[in-house]
C-alpha cells in the first residue's frame, strides 16, 4: 500500500501551485485516492503508474490550471486500472470530473486505432495525402475534445511519457512511433494553441529518438545549455527594460531562446551552417504605435552593435502574407548574435493569431490548407489560452476570473465538423450530422452509389443514423459491376445527406438518368416522325445538321425537353419535296418589271417582276420587316417568302435554283402583323410569367401560343407573338432580360 505520507511534500506542493487552499486540498485528496490503487501498476507504457499521473497533473499546474484539469490527470488511468474504483469518481469528485476523465480516454481511444496503423497513401499525390491525413488526425483530436481541457491533458500526458522514455535513453521501434505521432500531431496542436511551454519540449524530445545523431550534433555546437542561453536572454531583457524605461518608453519585453529542434529545422529549410544562424537568442519588443517602434530600434542599436546586413523593415515594407515587424540582429558583450523584433500589439495580434499566424507559414510553407472557420477557432483559443495566463500571472487567486476560463474552455469544441475513421484507421472529415452515405460518397462516387448499408463500431445501423466523432465506420455495398446500382431519391433529403458533396454526387446520379430518359424519348419521337413522313431511311446525322445541331443526341434531347418542335423536322423533310415535285409549268412565265403588293395577302411583300402572284410567309423561319427576304416558287401555293438566312432556304436554293425569286418589303398596312417565335431560358420562379406577359401587354405584342417547361429549376418558354416590325421584337426582348432571374431572351 502507498500512503499520502510516502509522497513526497514538494510533489503536493508543485501540484497544487497557485490553487486555492479548498481546491488544493481536494487535488491533495485525488492523490490521496489513487495513490493505493495505483500501487504496483504501470501504464502502457511501462511507467510507474503513479508516478506517471503526477508527472501529468504537476505539467498541468505549470500551466496553471483548475483543480478539476489536475483531478482529472491524477484519475485518468483508473478505469483503465482499476474499472471497479473508476465508478466511484463521481461520487468522490463530481461530475465535471467525470466528464474530463471521459473525454481523455476517448482521446486514448482514437490513438489505439490509429497509432501505426495509418492507411499507407499511394500514387504520385502519396506525400500530400499523407500531410493531409495528418492534419485531418490533428483537428479530429480538437473536435473529440467537448471540453478543450482533454487537449489540455492529452499534451501534459505526452510530454511525460517522452520524457519517461529519455530518462531511460531508450531507443526502438516503441519510442520511434511515439516521438513520430507527438511531431506530427501533439507539438503542432501546442503550437496552434499558444502553449509554448509545452510545443519546445515536445519537439525537442521527438527529434531526440526520431534523429538521435542530428540532436546530439547541434546539441554539441550550442556552446552553452539551455539554462545559460535563458540567463543570457533574461539578461539582454533586464537592460533594455530599464534602458526603456529611463526614456520613458512603455513596452512589453519577452523571449526565449531557440531549442535544438527549432535550430535543425531552420539549418534544414535554409541549407546554413550553424555559425550563420543569428536567431538562437532572441526576444521581442511589443509597442503602442509605430513611431515608437522606431524610437526602440534606435535605442537597441545604441546598447549593441547592429550588424547592417541583417535588418528588415517590414513595417513600411510587409510581407505578402500582411506581416508587419522590425527584425535586427545585433552582438551582444560576448560578441554573439541576438535578434530583436520589433512591433506594436496590433502587429503583434497579427502575427499571432490573424492570417500571418505564426504556426501558418512554419508548418505549411504559407500555404492556406484549413478551413477558415477553423482557423478561427484556433485563433481563439490561442487568445483564450494567453488571456488565462497573462490574467494568472497578475490576479492570481482570483477564482471567479479562473471560473470564467474554464466555462470558456468547456465550450470552445469544435463542432461543426466531425471525424470518423475508415476500418483501416484513415481519418475522414465530414459536417456535423453527417450520416454513413456522406461517409460513403466521400470515400468515391461508386461506393456511395453502391451503398446498401453500414456498420459503426461493427454493429449495423439505418444509413440516416448521424456520425459521431471518432466512431469506425464501414459501408456495404451492392455487389455487381460498377454502375449497376445506384442511390434513391430519399437521399437527397437532409435526413440522409448532410454534406453539399454527397447530394451533388446523388443528383449528378439521378440527372444522368432523367438524360438518358429523355435521349430516348427524343430519339422515339424523331422515329415515329419519320415513319409517319414515310422517310426512315434518311441520314439521321446529316438532318441533325441539317437543322443546325452539332450531334444526333443534341437533336434528340432538345426534341425529348420539348424545346424544339417536330414542326421543324417535317419542314426539312418535305423542303427537298419541294423542290422535286416542281413543276415547270407552273412557272411564271410572263415576268414584267412592274412590281406590286401581292394579291390576297396582308405580308406587305413585293416580288419582284409579278403581278398577282399569292404569296406566304414560311413558317419556318417566320420572316418580319426590316428583315432580309427572298422567295421560293412552290408547287401550287404560290411563293414561300423566306429569311435570306433560313437554312430550308439555303437547302432549297442549292437544289432549285431557278425557282429563287427577289423579295423586298412593301408598304403593309398598319394593320399588318407577323408571327414570330421567341425563346427565353430563365431560373424557375413564382410569377415568372406572369412578369413577361406583362411586358408583351406594355409593348402591344399579341401572344397567340405559349409553351412552357421547367426543369432543374430552370424555365424553358416558348412564345409564338404577332409583331409589326422586328424593331418593336427588339425593343421588348431588351425589357425581358431585364427581368428577375432571365438568362437569355431571343427570338428562334
């Protein structure tokens, strides 16, 4: 049995450090419980149990902590431990223990399932994937986290166990995988989150067993250990404090020197030597305005000896990224290189926690990879995490302010993404309720159209159950080839898909189908056409062009939505009809220059060199002044006045060329209207034509057919109107697209 008194005083006293006496004495009692329970037992690692959770609880007290965050690290291995003794927590300790201790074993929990056991990234975009899979491991860590005190623990925790394993200077396969998993993902969450007391010694111990050679090289070439480099530091800041303050300048003065990791990765990124580095001591200088910025340059430059070639201005010259700072690097008294930068709090903020944030440009090359709004809240936190300590360091005591900190803390998750993992341990994103046919559409298109049903954490569920953070998920699939199933209709209510990808996909799915559909009716249409004109032997391909489509399909889609008319089709069929069955008698044979309206119609058209001669207007292209016309002699209904552009025409004039006839427009009657077709492609909307009704009515355009169809939110509108001129057409075509939602308005 280990009792309270075989621990020694000065570990109580680190652990309850800056606590109230109450909630000291309740940290003295969670360690008091366990201490017996933990007797003879190790964690995971190997690690003397107790001395493990001190070691985590006295990290958390130097972060100055609640007692709730400390309890919690002295109780988290008790159920895996001792399960019996775990029920016991609540009773003992309150709920809100209970809840932290739960939250830090689903956080063991997810690296059970995914230590060394990542899916291995293959292809030309393996690196990338794997770098993207590890920053979706980081923020699935922070979203399991409902209070992101767990975060909290789950670093103090790590930090231990490093250290657990260098103070036996082990080396293998163990120590290599753990220092792998804490450089990719526990030091960049410390980085993010401000807390550099831990981020230094987490690095600094992974590249100890990660690059054992390398670390004992630079760790050589610091001439001095760390504690002299910190006295040094401390020293500069001492004397330009009271240089500071003897001129009256107000600013804040804080640094740390750089640790071994920080100092390979520079020499590594800028292929220097170590003797080019001027930054392994440094400190900073925080200002109110910028004019005082310079003002402590100066006074910098006075106290030491600048080196010329290493200023930058970045104030009046920032850096792309918005960066804004004076850096100089000058000599100390022992003649060694120091770097000051120089900036106000706004800058400072900046660089900090806005765009230009540090942990941005150091981890990703100044690339941005995440989600702004999760940026966001990791700009957040960072400052709620400084705010905690700055507040500490002034008001300690104060538990009101620390009660504050911590209802913060409790609710800063990040909820509105969630992260499940795949039966091999990859890492997926997805929006909070997602369900497993996201998860599915977001592994490939196939499987989600395939999908038929779903396993979380091996049990079968309906496939509109919501995810939840770090569950396993695996999807069934329907067996045959790819494309032979596909998704229902339900799926694309918010009850089954949560995420904008997945219903992209199932309505990309189901528009192909509703295509094909629709091929196939077009292509019906067109047929019974032909057979009912007596002409299925014609080229299909050559009357597709023929009526100005680039591709059969074309023909057959516009035809099966109903946005081109049979009408069309029997007009190009029957034009080289009539072009045959001309006859030559009835030609006219007497053409005299004199030139009249012709008889029994009310077009206005004048033919050139005939009396008396009926006229029509083709229905195919619905000529209307000041339109460019010609006619064509037909067989027994006089002559059909065209478009000059009309293709029927262009058909009709290669084949029959003698029975072209000049065209012109004569004086109509006021009276005179013409029928035209107009086309207008607008979004689906309540009143839509409504609206465009009333400007026919405004511009005195009579509407004699409309024809109207509304597909994937889109209006397809056919119009046939009576006109006097192309010019009043116009002016009203020019009102339609202004209105709400029209896309295109012209006239076929």
């Amino acid at each position: 049995m280990v009792s309270i008194t075989a621990i020694h005083v000065d570990t109580q006293d680190r652990l309850i450090v800056d606590l109230a006496p109450a909630d000291g004495a309740r940290v003295i009692n969670a360690l008091e419980y366990v201490a017996p329970l933990y007797a003879g037992k190790t964690v995971e690692t190997g690690q003397d149990a107790l001395t493990f959770s001190q070691g985590v609880a006295g990290t958390l007290a130097l972060l100055n902590t609640d007692a709730e965050t400390r309890i919690a690290a002295l109780l988290f291995e008790l159920p895996q431990l001792d399960p019996k003794a775990a029920e016991g927590i609540e009773a003992r300790f309150g709920r809100e223990v209970v809840e932290l201790v739960s939250g830090i074993r689903q956080l063991i929990k997810l690296r059970e399932l995914t230590f060394g056991q990542r899916e291995v990234a293959r292809g030309k975009n393996a690196a990338q994937q794997a770098v993207a899979q590890v920053e979706t491991l980081r923020k699935m860590l922070l979203a399991m986290a409902s209070d992101m005190r767990v975060v909290l623990v789950r670093l103090a925790s790590r930090v231990t166990t490093l250290r657990y394993f260098a103070d036996l200077r082990l080396e293998n396969d163990t120590t290599y995988l753990y220092a792998r998993e804490t450089l990719d993902l526990y030091a960049p969450l410390a980085n993010r989150l401000g807390i550099w007391q831990l981020k230094w010694e987490l690095e600094d111990l992974s590249f100890r067993f990660l690059a054992p050679d390398d670390y004992k090289r630079i760790a050589k070439m610091l001439e001095e250990k760390r504690i002299e480099r910190e006295g040094f530091v401390e020293a500069a800041i001492l004397r330009l404090k009271t240089e500071l303050a003897a001129a009256g300048i107000k600013a804040e003065v804080f640094g740390r020197p750089k640790h071994i990791y920080s100092i390979w990765n520079k020499m590594r990124g800028k292929e220097i030597d170590f003797s080019e580095l001027y930054d392994v001591r440094a400190f900073r200088v925080i200002v109110d305005d910028v004019k005082t910025c310079y003002t402590v340059l100066g006074l910098v430059h006075n106290i030491w000896t600048p080196l010329p070639t290493e200023f930058d201005d970045y104030i009046s010259r920032p850096k792309p990224n918005g960066y804004r700072s004076l850096h100089t690097v000058v000599l100390g008294e022992d003649q060694r290189p120091l770097e000051v930068q120089i900036r106000t709090k706004e800058m400072h903020s900046f660089a900090e926690y806005g765009v230009a944030a540090h942990w941005r440009y150091k981890e990703s090359g100044g690339s941005n990879f995440s989600a702004q709004k999760y940026d966001e809240k990791i700009a957040w936190l960072r400052q709620l995490l400084a705010w905690k300590t700055e507040v500490a360091e002034t008001v300690v005591g104060q538990e009101e302010i620390r009660r504050e900190w911590v209802e913060k803390l409790k609710s800063a998750s990040l909820d509105d993404r969630i992260f499940v993992l795949t039966p091999q341990a990859r890492v997926i994103e997805l929006p909070s309720g997602a369900t497993p046919i996201d998860f599915a559409y977001h592994l490939h298109s196939d499987v989600g159209h395939r999908c038929r049903g779903a396993r979380i954490d091996g049990v079968m569920v309906p496939l509109n159950t919501a995810l939840k953070n770090g569950q396993t998920v695996e999807i069934i699939t329907a067996k045959g080839a790819p494309g032979s199933a596909g998704p229902s209709r339900d799926w694309l209510s918010p009850e089954y898909t949560a995420s904008t990808r997945a219903r992209t996909k199932v309505r990309a799915w189901f528009n192909a189908i509703d295509q094909q559909e629709t091929l196939a009716s077009g292509r019906s249409q067109l047929e019974k056409t032909l057979q009912r004109e007596g002409k299925t032997a014609v080229n299909l391909e050559e009357l597709a062009h023929k009526l100005g489509f680039a591709k059969l399909d074309e023909l057959f889609l516009a035809v099966g939505k109903d946005e081109f008319s049979l009408r069309h089709v029997e007009q190009a069929l029957h034009a080289d009809d009539s072009v045959k069955a001309a006859d030559k008698d009835e030609l006219v044979a007497n053409k005299s220059r004199a030139s009249s309206v012709a008889q029994g119609a009310k077009s206005g058209v004048l033919v050139v060199g005939t009396e008396g001669l009926l006229t029509q207007l083709a229905r195919c292209c619905k000529p209307a002044p000041p339109d460019d016309i010609i006619g064509f002699v037909t067989r027994g209904k006089g002559v059909s006045i065209h478009r000059s552009n009309c293709k029927n025409f262009v058909e009709m004039r290669a084949k029959a060329p003698e029975r072209v006839i000049q065209c012109a427009w004569g004086q109509a009657g006021t009276e005179t209207v013409y029928p035209v077709d107009i086309f207008v492609l607008a979004g689906d909307r309540q009143g839509l034509l409504r609206d465009i009704s009333e400007i026919f009515l405004r511009e005195k355009i009579n509407v004699i057919g409309v024809n109207t169809q509304s597909t994937k939110g889109q209006a397809r509108m056919a119009f046939t109107a009576e006109i006097g001129s192309t010019a009043q057409l116009q002016k009203a075509l020019n009102v339609i697209r202004d209105v709400n939602g029209v896309l295109e308005a012209r006239r076929q």
